[in-house]
C-alpha cells in the first residue's frame, strides 16, 4: 500500500500516510483536506543504488512512497 507525503495548506503541517482507494487523506492538525502532495526530495536524482529510497538505512515507515524498504 502506497505512503504519500502531504502538506496540509491551512497550518503547513507535513505528515505521510498510506492512501487507499476512495479514502481522503486529511491533516492530522487541522483535519484540512487542502493538502499537498509531496514528492520525496531523496528520490530525485542520484542516490545509493542499495536502496529503493536511495538513503540507507530505510526507516520503517519508508519516506519514498515506495513501500519496498524492509519487507525484503
Ligand atoms: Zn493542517
């Protein structure tokens, strides 16, 4: 399941949270649903070839969106 990173547009508070289908993602703050879509700044450009991240080690919550850290 995918993990996205948002900042909310009412308070700049940055979070991830995994995003199902049809389920809204809303600031932990604020509960605004005005939020932006981050993109991983480490997953841009050149990175430790290891790692889906690029950044090692892999935290549990990966901060790619990609999910692959630490499950195999
Ligand atoms: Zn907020």
């Amino acid at each position: 399941m995918p993990i996205y990173e948002f900042q909310c547009r009412q308070c700049d508070t940055r979070f991830e949270t995994l995003v199902r289908i049809s389920d809204v993602p809303a600031c932990p703050q604020c509960h605004s649903e005005e939020l932006q879509k981050l993109i991983s700044a480490h997953a841009i450009g050149s990175g430790a070839p290891d790692t889906p991240c690029g950044s090692a080690p892999c935290s549990p919550i990966p901060a790619c969106g990609m999910g692959g850290c630490g499950s195999g």
